[in-house]
C-alpha cells in the first residue's frame, strides 16, 4: 500500500507492557489496551521525546509534536 514505516501487531500485550502503555481494563467490555502515546526516535534509535496520557481520547495535537521534534533536532 506504500507505507514507509513499520506497522506492529502485538496480540499479547508484550510491547504494550514494555513501553509500560498497558491501559487494564480501558477496552471494550472491559478488556486491556493500549493507552495513547507517541514517541520521537532518533535516527540512532534513541527516544527523544514521550507523550503519554491517561485518557484513552486524548492525544498530542500535531503543532506540538512538530515543535518538540524542531527544538530538538537544534
């Protein structure tokens, strides 16, 4: 479909829980996801910048991710 990047499926919650995203019981009839977060890794694969939230409706707005990204690529 000519996507640049990764897509990551992760049925048993091992990345959720490593990244510490498990969100318990947030889902659909109560079942565990994912609670939002972006990251900013670097290109040397070091993360840059964490957004993370408690609400599952709440998300960084673009124009902030953007000037993180900006200050810190100066």
């Amino acid at each position: 479909m000519g996507f640049n990047y990764r897509f990551l499926s992760d049925e048993n919650a091992e990345v959720i829980r490593r990244y510490d995203l498990l969100h318990p019981g947030a889902g659909p009839r109560h079942t565990d996801i994912a609670r939002p977060a972006e990251f900013y890794i670097d290109s040397g694969g070091i993360v840059q910048w964490v957004n993370l939230t408690g609400n599952i409706a709440v998300r960084a707005r673009p124009e902030e991710a953007l000037r993180v990204i900006d200050a810190l690529k100066q």
